[in-house]
C-alpha cells in the first residue's frame, strides 16, 4: 500500500459553524481543540449571511512541533488562489472562487490559545480578505 505523504485522506470528522467576519465558516477538523478554539473564538454563525458560506479543512498534525512555527511567513497569491506558509510546519491554501480552504498545522498550536488567536486566526482572516 503507497503511504498518503501528503495526509490527504486524514478523516475530519468533527464540524462546526462560525461566524468569521460576516461570513458563515464551515470546518471540518480531525481535532477537537480546533473545533473548540473556533467555538470559543467566534460567534456562532447568523442566520443569513450576506457574504455566504466557505468551506475549510483544518488538519492538526500530532507528529509536527510549534517549535518552528510561524518563525516565518510566506505568502503567494494569483488568479483566485492564496498560500500562506506558517514556517517550516504548517499552511493555509484558499481557493476564492471555490470558497474551499485547507490548513495543516501544528497539534500544538491548536492547544495553544495564544498561538492559536495571535498566528492563526490572524492568517486566516488575511488569506480570506479580496
């Protein structure tokens, strides 16, 4: 059997819904510390919104350290799609037109609330701004 190097099969079973900036998110993560750092970070989702519904994966890696983490960051961006490196151990990709996202990162950072508010968040919300 070919081992998946690039954890596309990792199992997001647990889901929520936020409200991230006017926008109805809908995660699907393999930790619940993600899910409960997106609960207990923003509003639940209102009843309409005006901006829609984007889809993200956030895949929390056991194997990988905050040690490297957002020690550095690279950002592209061209023709509807952004890439955000968060150092050596974690990303975000966002597909605009689509409205799909997908990050990996550290189980560390999503145990870390500082890390998880102050690094995070804050380049989720510059990957999804037009």
């Amino acid at each position: 059997m070919v081992e998946d190097l690039l954890r596309r099969f990792t199992p997001t079973t647990i889901k929520k819904q936020v409200n991230f900036e006017g926008t109805t998110l809908a995660l699907e993560t393999n930790c619940l510390a993600v899910g409960d750092r997106f609960a207990t970070s923003l509003p639940a989702p209102r009843q309409h919104s005006s901006k829609g519904t984007v889809s993200w994966r956030v895949v929390a890696e056991a194997d990988t350290s905050a040690n490297e983490f957002a020690s550095s960051f690279t950002r592209l961006q061209a023709d509807g799609m952004a890439f955000i490196s968060l150092g050596l151990q974690g990303f975000l990709a966002y597909d605009r037109q689509a409205r799909v996202g997908i990050a990996f990162i550290p189980e560390d950072v999503a145990n870390d609330e500082t890390l998880f508010r102050t690094v995070f968040l804050p380049c989720l919300a510059s990957i999804m701004q037009r």
